[in-house]
C-alpha cells in the first residue's frame, strides 16, 4: 500500500471450495449502509478455507485448510488488492482444522476430525513455520453418531492472553491450555467438563461489567454455545487461576418449537456487552439473548436469518451490524441491529457460494 494511503474497510468471506466456494472472497464493506462488495476471489489458492482470522496488528489474514490433509495459509494484505498468499499451505499435522487464532506469537488451531490442537510458530514477518506442535484431546459423549471420541472446535485466547481456551465437542468439555512462560509446545491446564450431550463448538469472553459485582477483580464472563443441545452456557473464567466455572444455561431456541433439529454455530456479543446472537442452523434463525436481565441471559426473540445453515455470525469492530454467512443458501446476509432491543432487521445479501466465516478489517491509516 502506497505511503499516504488509507485502506477502505473490508470483509474477507470464506468458504468451502470442495461445495462450490470461490475460496477467499474480499469485500468492500461500506461503513454507512452496511453493504458488502465483492472485489476479487482466491479461487484454488486454499483447498476449503473455512475460517478466517486478522493478526491482532493487522496486515495479515490466516486461513484453515479444513481438508483431511489439514493446513493453514497466510496472506499478506499490506497492498490494496488483492490478498497476496505467502508460501504454501503448512501442515498442521492433524486433519480437519475448522477454527485458528493468533496469540503468544504462534498460529493455533482447532482440528475437528483429529480431536487435537495444533501450536504453529510464526516468523517475525508473521509467515507460518512448518514446525507443528499437536496436543491430541482423549474422551467421547453420549450422543453416539457425533461424540464417538474428541472433536476440538474452537481455539480461543483469553483477554490476558496467559491462556488459551478450547471447545471440544465430542468431550463436552473445554480444555484451557497455560501460554505463561511458553514458546513451544502445549501445556494443558486442566480439562472442565460441561453438561454430557451438549456438544461444545464456541465460546466468546465478555467483561463482567454489566451492573454485576465480580467474584474476583480476574473475573469475567464467558459464553459457551452448544451445537448438539441448543443451549448457551454461562461460565465465569478467573485469568489469575486459570479457572472455569459452569453458572447455568440458556436455550437459543423457543422451547416448544417442532421443525428439523438444530445445530447452533457461532455466537457474537455486542460492544457494550448488553446483547449476544447466536446463528442457528436448521432452525435458520438469529437468537437474540438479554445479557443484563437476569444472572443468565435470557432470550428475547428469533429472527431468520435470511438463507439457509448459517454457519458463521459476525460483527464489524464498530458493531451495530451482523452478518451471517449462510452457507447452504451461499449467501452472506448483513442485518442492522437496534441498539435499544438487540433486535436485527435484514438490510441486504451479497451471493458467496457455500460461504462459512466473515471477518473484518477496520481502515488503517
């Protein structure tokens, strides 16, 4: 990018190529009206690069591989267009990545189909090192056709970034991985099991700063949403100790609702950590949930989500949007939200073929 230039914002959209995907989509994202842009894809670059993340300084996107080889990639997007990729796909040495994060200066990876988690150290640069380090996840759950032995989901760091939290769907449980002190290798904490059969696929940290009194100045809330019960667990999380504390759950669903099963994906909060949704797929509608009701939150109502199977929820940085990619319809659809009732009212649709993840980046100067 030229000196003295800025980046417009953008959203880059991934997708499952092996189902009809473009591989990485890039969008102008228009701050005022919401809409989304399409500019350029990366096609066969990346076999199904499902999800997405932004180095927490900008200038680099990371990508999954979520193949039975299993793989991330990095791009470089310090020029205005387009995403250029750096090297090759790197090994994870597990199959079936489907979530990664950056922290501690290493890539981290959720790998689905291998039930482990894989640590990838990054050069100065932030290109990947092919020197994985694997930690391999060991249970099962009631629910025999999906929790026949571990199925890691997420990968998440906390906000001290002195931990790192993984879902494990197939264990029904959350595995929290120490960072302090370590560059290489895993070191898992503790394992802290949730309710059997409720099949945890993500999480996301809020500050407990919504009129509550904290349990402890490291206090903090996080929220678990579970694809095989259509619940929300609540947990307060102690950075100092490392602890995770189960406080009770929330349906995402109307409780006396018939229709096709359903399968919650992903769950966004909004800035002032007063809302949260929660994409559900089969259901094929947007949960809202009142986090400054009650102890636990309370949902509030449903919304469609505008397509089918919406795999992915997300928000842009100066919230007041959310943008589900709907990945069976292929489309990714953006909703304006009320700030005064959470509610989500649909603003528009850009087509994405078997789209699976968003992510934003803010204009940098």
């Amino acid at each position: 990018m030229a000196e003295g230039t800025q980046r417009r914002a953008r959203a880059y959209i991934g997708s499952f190529t092996s189902a009809g995907g473009r591989g990485i989509t890039t969008a102008a994202l228009d701050t005022a009206t919401g809409a989304l842009t399409p500019l350029h894809h990366t096609e066969g670059a990346v076999t199904d690069p499902s999800f997405l993340a932004l180095a927490p300084a900008g200038g680099t996107l990371y990508a999954v591989s979520e193949s039975d080889q299993g793989g991330a990639a990095v791009f470089s997007l310090r020029h205005e267009e387009p995403p250029e990729l750096l090297g090759n796909t790197v090994s994870v040495d597990a199959a079936g990545p489907t979530h990664l994060s950056v922290a501690d200066g290493r890539l981290f990876t959720a790998n689905y189909t291998s039930g482990s988690v894989t640590a990838l150290p990054l050069d100065a640069d932030g290109g990947l090192e092919p020197a994985p380090a694997t930690h391999q996840h060991h249970g099962s759950g009631p629910v025999a056709d999906r929790q026949e032995g571990p199925h890691a989901h997420a990968v998440v760091p906390d906000p001290s970034g002195q931990w790192l939290l993984v879902t494990d769907l197939g264990t029904d449980s959350v595995w929290i991985y120490d960072l302090r002190g370590t560059s290489s290798g895993l070191h898992l904490h503790r394992e802290v099991p949730l309710r059997a059969g409720t099949g945890p696929r993500h999480l996301a940290f809020a500050a407990e700063s919504r009129g509550r009194a904290a349990a402890s100045p490291e206090a903090e809330r996080v929220y678990v949403v579970n694809e095989l019960d259509s619940t929300v667990t609540t947990c307060r999380w102690h950075s100092r100790t490392g602890e995770l504390e189960s406080l009770g759950e929330t349906r995402v669903v109307s409780s006396g609702r018939t229709g096709p099963a359903n399968y919650p994906s992903a769950l966004v909060l909004s800035p002032d950590g007063r809302f949260a949704w929660v994409a559900n797929r089969g259901d094929d509608s947007i949960a809202v949930l009142d986090l400054t009701a009650d102890e636990l939150p309370v949902l509030t109502a449903t919304v469609p989500c505008g397509g089918h199977w919406p795999r992915d929820l997300a928000a842009p940085p100066a919230g007041g949007r959310l943008y589900a990619a709907n990945e069976r319809s292929g489309e990714v659809t953006w909703f304006d939200v009320d700030r005064e009732t959470g509610m989500p009212h649909r603003g528009g649709s850009l087509p994405a073929p078997a789209a699976s993840c968003v992510v934003f980046d803010a204009p940098l100067g």
